[in-house]
C-alpha cells in the first residue's frame, strides 16, 4: 500500500517512517514536507536509500503540490503541523495556515482522488484543562486553550464533518505528550534534557505543577499503525502513555538522571494561558485494537537522555540558524516575550 505521510521529517513523522518501513510489509511511504525549521532530513538518513520510500519537498497549502504527490497513494496519514504552542502564541497565523487551511486542503485533495484511508493525527490538548481526577475520552467537549490546540480542534471537526458529510474514510487519533529520538529542542522533555547536559538552566513555567501524560514515540507510533490498519472509519482513538506526570519533578527526574544538581531549575513566568493537566482515558484504543504502551516512562526517559548524548552533531546542526535566534528571544528573556505578547503587546499584523 503506497502512504502519504505529511510532516514525515518531523520528530514523530520521521519515527513513524522509520518503524513502518521496518516492519517488512508492502508499504510504499512517500514523505510530503514542507522542511519548515522544525522538519530535518537528516532524521531520515538512514532510510534514505530505502526503494520504499521516496520524499517530496512541498506545502500542504499548495493544493497542485499535494495533488501530484498524493497521486497514486491508497492512504494518507496527516502529521505535518505547526506544533508549538509558544510559537502559536507568538505567532499564530502561520499555525492557522498550515493546521486548519493546509489539512483543509489535503481532505479536498483525498477526496478528489479518492485516498482510501485517511489518518488525521490529533493531539490529547484539544480537550483542554482537565480537573484532578478526572481523564478524557474521545466524546469528552473540545475546549482547546491556546492557538495551537484551537488549531488542531479546528482540524479535528473539519475532518469528522468530511465523514458525516461525504462519507470520507478517515480516522483520527489524539495523542498525548510525545518523546524520545529526534524531538526538536524547543518541546519541554529535549530542552530539558540539552540543557541539563550542557550545564544550562532549566526554565520552569509558574510553579511547574502542570501534569502531562508522558508517552513515548515508538508507542505512539505503533497506535497510529493499528489505527491505520485497523481502526473503524469516523472513529477518534485516544492514544496516551498512562505516565502523568508534574512538570517540575520530571524536570527534577532528568537533573537526577544527568547527574545535575537542582540549582540549574529556574523558575519563570507561566505561559498565558497555560494549561494545568491533561489526562486520557485510554481504553477503547486497548480494547478495539489491543494497543497498550510497551516503553515505562523510567525505561524511555534513559534511552532518550542517551540518544541526545550521543548525538550531539544532530544536536549542533538542529541548534544552529533559526531555532538559535528564536531560542535567545523567547526562553532566555522569557518574562519579557511571551507575556508581554499575550497581555499588553504589539497589535498582530497578519
Ligand atoms: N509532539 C507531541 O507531543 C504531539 C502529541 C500529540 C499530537 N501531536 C501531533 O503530531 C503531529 C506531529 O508532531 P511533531 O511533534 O512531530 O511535530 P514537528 O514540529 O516535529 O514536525 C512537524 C513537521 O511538519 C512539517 N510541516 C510544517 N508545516 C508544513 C506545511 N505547511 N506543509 C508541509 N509540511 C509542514 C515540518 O517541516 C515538520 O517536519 C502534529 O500534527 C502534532 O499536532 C504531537
């Protein structure tokens, strides 16, 4: 079966490639990117040369684009997204952009050519704040709080209204928090990480008791290959790793790990908005499609810290360019930016 796989040089995009194309079936993946500064080739190398895989530089807004490359392709599975949420606060309209119009797009696009099976990927924070206690399913209400996650809600119901209304074949998963190999270092768990070993601080949103569901790549990856294989057409599929966790002892956790002291936490001012907890309830994933994360939030947490030790070079080249400047704006003047913007900042221009 020929993919479509948006966003593949992505963190989870190119985690995916990778474990489908191990999994020694007839898949065929072409790899549709954009190559914004967060899709790095490079994640790739190792399959480059691989006769199932081929890539194609291109825009999910550029509807001629997609068409050519999804030309031929029996699925599609749609991770390509603007994925921050700082950056969504700072600067929404390319997330709007790519999240709502460019998947807006690629649903058209299917749908004229008649994709068999479309795999929309979808993010446990469109659920928004979830009280103590208390975990989501897929029919809990969508209250998403920032541009991102409003985003991603956006192109949920997009989706699901191309179901209802023209019988589309999609499916759709929301995730927890992701990590492991090749996360790009502006996401909490790998700018924690790098700076511990490099002896930087670690800064701290407000009091660092937001909790996050810890799920490790590999694992989600091999949700969306059920879901994709298996999953009921219409059908939404939680997909989480059953590790909540306080951002502040995570935090703590990783220094401990690295064997760094706790003098390198710096506390900052919270992110507007900021979400305090997110929870799945994950059964129906386990029960439709017998999926359970395999990789302890201990285990993974290891084998994470050791790739970005041994894999400084990636790391370099990752840094240098346009995260370098973003990241002296953004997290080292932190109480000046992101506040400033949300509160009392600048008009937007689009
Ligand atoms: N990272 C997480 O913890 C997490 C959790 C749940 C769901 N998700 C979702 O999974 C998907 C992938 O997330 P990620 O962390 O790998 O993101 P990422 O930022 O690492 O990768 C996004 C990829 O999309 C590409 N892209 C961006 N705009 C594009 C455009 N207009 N056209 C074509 N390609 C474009 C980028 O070049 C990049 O390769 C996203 O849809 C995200 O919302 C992520």
């Amino acid at each position: 079966m020929k993919i479509l796989v948006t966003g593949g040089a992505g963190f989870i995009g190119s985690n995916f490639i990778r474990q489908v194309l191990a999994l020694g079936k007839d898949y065929v993946i072409v790899n549709y990117d954009k190559l914004t500064y967060a899709g790095n080739l490079e994640n790739l190398d190792d399959v480059a040369k691989n006769p199932a895989y081929s890539f194609a530089k291109g825009d999910i807004c550029d509807a001629a684009a997609v068409e050519s490359a999804m030309n031929g392709c029996e699925a599609v599975v749609h991770f390509a997204a603007e994925s921050h949420v700082d950056r969504s606060i700072y600067e929404p309209a390319p997330v709007i952009e790519t999240n709502v119009t460019g998947t807006f797009i690629l649903l058209q696009v299917a749908r004229k050519l008649n994709v068999r099976r479309f795999v929309h990927i979808s993010t446990d924070e469109v659920y928004g704040d979830m009280d103590a206690g208390a975990f989501a399913d897929e029919n809990s209400p969508l209250q998403p709080s920032s541009p991102y996650s409003a985003s991603k809600a956006s192109s949920d119901l997009l989706v699901r209204s191309y179901v209802r209304t023209f019988g589309f074949p999609a499916v759709l998963t929301r995730a927890s928090n992701n990590y492991g190999p090749y996360q790009f270092p502006e996401k909490f768990l790998p700018l924690m990480i790098t700076n511990a070993l490099d002896d930087k601080p670690l800064p701290i949103y407000g009091d660092g008791k937001q909790q996050r569901d810890w799920l490790h790549v590999e694992d989600h990856c091999r949700g969306i290959v059920a879901v994709l294989e298996r999953g009921r057409i219409g059908e939404v599929y939680n997909i989480g790793g059953q590790d909540i966790v306080e951002n502040l002892t995570m935090a703590k956790a990783l220094l401990r790990v690295t064997g760094k002291p706790e003098t390198l936490l710096s506390y900052v001012k919270d992110r507007p908005g900021h979400d305090r907890r997110y929870a799945l309830k994950c059964d129906k994933i386990e029960r439709e499609l017998g999926w359970k994360p395999t990789i302890s939030l201990e285990e993974g947490l290891r084998q994470t810290i050791d790739w970005y030790r041994s894999n400084t070079k990636w790391m370099a080249r990752v840094r240098d360019g346009e995260y370098r400047s973003y990241y002296e704006k953004y997290y080292e003047n932190r109480d000046s930016s992101l506040h400033a913007i949300a509160q009392t900042g600048p008009k937007p221009s689009l």
